[in-house]
C-alpha cells in the first residue's frame, strides 16, 4: 500500500497553513499629552486648607485639543477647594497634545494630586496663592545671566517678612530674590497652637535657558 501521498498531502497542507499566516502587526500607540514642563501654571494649595494645616488629594481629568488646551476639565477631592485647585492649574497651562502617526490629535489626560501641610508648622510657609510668581529682571534675561540664589527671612507673627538677606550672585538677582521675597506673603510657623517669629529660607533658580518658569522657586 502506497501511503506517500497521504504524507505528501499532510506536508502540503502544513506549508499552506504556514504560507497563509499573516505575520503580527504591532499597533500603533499614540503618544499621550502631557504638561508642557515650561509653560504651566503652579499647582496652588488653597489658602483655607493651608491655614488650619488640613491635607488632602484631588484627582482631575481633562480632554487636551490637539492644540494642547485643556478643556472639560472634571475633578474629584478630598475637599472641594482641592479639586478646583487642581482644575484651575489644568485650564490654565499649556499642553503637549498626544500625537498619531505624527499628526497631533485630542485626548484625555489625568493626574492626581497630594496636598500635604505640616500639622505642626514649625516653619513659616509662603502664600502663593496672594503672591505673584517671581519675575526674572529683563536685564538678566537679555545678558543670559543666570544663578540660583537662598534668601533668608525673619517672618514675624502676622506673615510679614523682615531682616532678608540673600546668598552671593549676580547682584541683579540677588535684588530680585530679596525683593520677591520681602514682599511676599506668609502663613507664620506655630508653637503650641500660636503664631510665632521664625526662620524662613527660600531658594529660587533663575534658569536662563526658560525665564518665565523660574521651576527651582520654593
């Protein structure tokens, strides 16, 4: 008995079932948006929250234009101050939108954010919620000058800064520095419940490279 064609037929069916596999295709994953990390707006603790020392978290989610602009924005939050914080940094910063095949299309993008505040306060905090973002002085700007300069104030019981002083660098930013923080606002350091006189240090980097997003400002 003459079995080759059997044989011969299971080997052609098995190099057709192998020709026939379309080989795998992997699909494209578009690129997700993102915070553009030069040009967005400070996250800001509320100030209510901040005074009594309460912490919390929000979580936001928003659609991102392909021109990178937030909009739709929805959160949820521990507390309600919380989760607008959180929306009113989303809606105004700017985004880098997600891209398919090169092509910036709209997306969704999402971040949760942890607000935690000392329960003892032992050191004063500044209020940026009521104090404007440090303003790099045109002239440095222009000359390329750059530093990262530590000023050092007395804040007293009602928030006031007094007695600055700043590290060596450029002078121009020194005055800068010392004038930012001078004229900043602060919730004062606690002992016992109380409002008390203390220390305060603040460190600004002066990046020369993106003057409008001082990102080393704490």
């Amino acid at each position: 008995m003459m079995r080759l064609p059997v044989a011969s037929s299971a080997l052609a069916l098995t190099l057709f079932l192998v020709g026939n596999i379309a080989p795998a295709v992997a699909e494209e994953q578009p690129l997700g948006a993102m915070l553009d990390p030069h040009h967005h707006t400070p996250l800001i603790y509320p100030p209510a929250e901040l005074e009594f020392h309460k912490g919390g978290t929000a979580h936001v989610h928003c659609t991102i234009s392909a021109a990178g602009i937030a909009t739709e924005c929805q959160s949820s939050a521990s507390q309600p101050d919380f989760g607008l914080a959180a929306e009113q940094m989303a809606y105004s910063s700017t985004f880098l939108p997600a891209y398919k095949s090169g092509v910036a299309i709209q997306s969704d993008w999402e971040k949760t954010y942890n607000f935690h505040a000392s329960p003892d306060m032992t050191t004063p905090q500044i209020d940026k919620a009521h104090t404007p973002a440090p303003h790099y002085p045109e002239a440095a700007d222009i000359a390329g000058i750059g530093a990262r300069i530590t000023v050092i104030c007395q804040i007293d019981q009602m928030g006031a800064a007094h007695d600055c002083s700043a590290s060596d660098g450029p002078a121009i930013l020194q005055r800068a520095s010392l004038a930012y923080f001078d004229l900043a606002r602060y919730y004062p350091a606690l002992k016992d419940g109380q409002p008390v006189t203390a220390q305060y240090r603040g460190d600004i980097d002066w990046d020369v490279s993106h003057p409008l997003d001082q990102k080393g400002f704490r």
